[in-house]
C-alpha cells in the first residue's frame, strides 16, 4: 500500500460529526430549493419533506450497518465494491460522484444568486470565484479547522431560525383548523408533483450519508458514524418539516413563486419580517452555505482519495496525503476547479442531478446490508437480524426507487449519459472486463479500520 506511510488524522468524534452533517445539510439549506418545490408540490411542501424523512430514515440505518460493518472513506463506493465486486462498485461510485460533485457547486451557485441579490454591484461570477477559492483553501488546512467553523456557523443558523418561527408564529399563527391543515392536505390529483418534489428534496438529506465517508478521520469510528448518521437526520428532518409548515402559513400564495422560485425564500422572508430580515436571512442562509461548501468539497475529496487509492483513478494525484498538512491535497484543488462549473449551470438542473445520484447510492447501501449480512452471513439468522438486516433495507430499496422514477426526464437523460461515461472507462480500465478492476486488499482494508 503506496500511501501507508502518510494518513489522514483521526481527530473527529460523535458530536463534531453531526456538526459536519449538519453543515452540510444547511439547516437554512430547506430555502435552496423551497421555490421550486413547493411550486412542484403545489403548497405542500411540509408533506414532500415528510416522504423524503421517511425514505432516508430506512437508508440511514442501512448507513449505520455498513459503517459498522467498514469504515472506510468511499462511502457507498466502498460498501458496493466490497460487498458485490468491483465492476458494479466502480459505477455505483462513478454514479455517487455525479452527486457529490454537484453539491459543492449548488452551493457556490446560491451563494452567487443570495449575494448578488444583496448586492447587485458585484457580478455572480466574482464572487462564485472568490468563494471556492476561500473553501479550497480552508479544506486544504485541515478538517479540524473545518469542523471548528462548522460548529459555529450552525449555532448562529439555530438562532436565526428561532428567531423566524417566533415571527411566524406571531405574525401568521391562527386557530382556524382550514388554515392549519392547508399546507398538509392535498387531493389526489396533487400527489405525483409531491412525490416529484420529494424526489428533488433527497438534496437537502446529503450531509447524514457524507459523514460515512469521514470514516477515516473519526476516533472509533464503528461507533461514532452510525450514532452521527441517526442523530443528523433526526434533528435535520424535525427542522426541515417544521420551518416549511410556518412558512408556508405566512405565505401560503404559492403561485406568486413561479415567476422567480430561485429567491422566493425572500419573499417570504420579507412578508414575516421586513426589508431587514430579509437582509439578515441572506447573510444566515449564505454563511450557512458556505459551511456546507467546505462540507461537501471535504466529502467529494474523501471519495476521490478512496478511489485513487485502489487504483481505479490516478493515485499520483487522488491518493496523494500531503505530508505535513495530512489532507489530499490535489484531490482538493481537483475539485475546485470542477467547481468552475457553478458559473454556467442553473440551480434546478443541478439539484435534479445531485438527487439522481443520491438515490442510486442510496439503493445499493440498502442492497450490501442485504448482500453483506443476509446473503454472505456465515452465521445463523434470528428473527431480529432478519428484520434489520433484510426487512428494513428492502423497504429503504422500494422506497429510493420510487422517488428516483420521480425524477424529471432531463435529470434521468443526463444521468444515464453519466454512467454510460463511466461505462466506458470502466471497460477500459478492465481491458474489456478481461481483468478486475484494482482494489486494496482484505489485509489493507483491516490495516485502515485499525
């Protein structure tokens, strides 16, 4: 193993890790995406979450298994490539790393559109530039630098959104049962576009599933990643529901977004609390994004690092640790140029894009805690191992698969050319599948669980 010799720190514990889910998930994060959803759900909005919560509820304990099971930094890749070989892991992770690529530049893109919003003189592209410039460098220092910001930018995002709801409330809140079940009510002829926008949601979820690929900089991390991964999506889906059912009470004219979805989080900004809170949101909401741009560069980097370091990418540039600063390096500044991208790409193509990868992902965790623990056990299976182990996993299976055929059909096109992409190299690098392709040994795997 070329790169034994020079490895990530593990410094992260419990609680750091569901500060980084939650950094990356952007609790202000639920306002990405709340134009175009709720448009797509026609006002039902809290319901969409509601779907989506429970899909990746049975995914997350899935998570929990595979992370116990091999922690390792490839997340999904690495579950998938170890537990059904490497041909059908190499496309779930080339398929994982349409996601995961995405996420840095949604967030590059809304910090572009919210600051110049605020500030009109200054052009989108400047500060898009100026912004990944900034997260690749702090990513580059470390990832205890990251997650000591993400700890305080997640507090000062908790108090903003006690301070809205408290406006919500006040300024919305009524008794009257019609108005109160408004935004969870729906007819039948509504429910395909809330599926469709709970489809498009999964986004807002990424952040439980990337802290699995911390797995490699976590002290005991069998323990560790699985409590992180149930807590972050607890408490991220509690918010997630409760702030789009206020919002939408204060603002329940869901027409009125169509023209502009991308900002219509500042509308309503402006109809609970004014010009100023508005102005405050954007400064919440942007810090927040950034938190989850250094969040998800990190992730992207670790999967990146996971796949070099098998082989299956150059390992001279995505299995490279920096010797003295311990973080990949030029996996780091790879994705930063990617990132360049959030220049010309729109919000809403790339968050059908990110979910389409997420729930290909998600699908085949739930398929190696089958294949890992029911298929290839070698032990006898009770009631109870049955049931966590095969039940549950095959409800997360059906459930992904429904909302990933609720995807729009540019969303599907562009993912399908991706993987036929990654198609291609895989048969080249297998020499037509004549060979396996490269991968760390059982023995280097039990090396870096430690």
């Amino acid at each position: 193993m070329q790169q034994n010799a020079v490895r990530m720190k593990r410094v992260l514990t419990a609680p750091a890790l569901v500060f980084f889910g939650l950094a990356y998930m952007v609790p202000l994060g639920i306002f990405t995406t709340y134009g175009q959803v709720t448009v797509l759900s026609e006002g039902h909005l809290p319901v969409a979450y509601v779907i989506t919560l429970a899909a990746v509820l049975f995914t997350a304990l899935s998570y929990c298994r595979m992370t116990s099971a091999l922690p390792l930094s490839g997340s999904a890749y690495s579950y998938v490539q170890k537990t059904f070989g490497g041909n059908l892991g190499f496309l779930v992770g080339w398929t994982q790393l349409l996601d995961y690529l995405f996420l840095p530049i949604i967030n590059y893109i809304a910090i572009g559109i919210y600051m110049h919003e605020a500030f009109p003189s200054i052009p989108m592209s400047v500060i898009i530039c100026c912004t990944i410039f900034i997260v690749t460098m702090l990513n580059i220092l470390g990832i205890r630098l990251v997650t000591m910001m993400n700890m305080l930018i997640i507090v000062m995002q908790l108090i903003f959104i006690a301070i809205l709801l408290y406006l919500c409330i006040k300024t919305s809140f009524t008794f009257d049962p019609e108005v109160l079940l408004r935004p969870i009510l729906f007819a039948s002829d509504q429910i395909s576009g809330i599926f469709a926008g709970a489809a498009v949601l999964c986004l807002a979820f990424l952040g439980f599933d990337a802290i699995s690929t911390m797995a490699e900089e976590t002290k005991d991390a069998k323990k560790a990643l699985p409590r992180a991964i149930m807590y972050t999506v607890f408490i991220a889906g509690t918010l997630f529901i409760i702030i789009s059912y206020f919002a939408h009470l204060t603002y329940p004219a869901w027409q009125d977004f169509i023209p502009n979805a991308d900002t219509a989080s500042i509308e309503v900004m402006k109809r609970v609390g004014g010009t100023m809170l508005a102005f405050s949101f954007i400064m919440a909401y942007v810090i927040g994004v950034f938190a989850s741009a250094m969040t998800s560069q990190a992730s992207i980097v670790r999967i990146f690092y996971a796949m070099g370091r098998e082989g299956v990418l150059p390992k001279s540039v995505f299995a490279y640790i920096h010797p003295r600063l311990q973080t990949p390096v030029l996996s780091i500044i790879f994705v930063g140029l990617v990132s360049l991208f959030s220049l010309v790409l729109s919000l809403g193509m790339v968050a059908s894009m990110i979910s389409f990868g997420a729930l290909i992902a998600f699908t085949f965790v739930n398929l190696s805690v089958i294949k890992h623990f029911v298929i290839d056990s070698k032990e006898r299976l009770g009631a109870k191992k049955l049931f966590t182990c095969l039940v549950l996993p095959s409800i997360g299976v059906l459930l992904t698969l429904w909302l990933w055929t609720s995807l729009d059909k540019e969303a599907l096109t562009v993912g399908i050319i991706w993987l036929t992409v990654g198609a291609a190299y895989l048969t080249f690098i297998t020499r037509g599948f004549r060979k396996t392709p490269p991968s760390i040994s059982a023995e280097e795997v039990d090396l870096i669980i430690g």
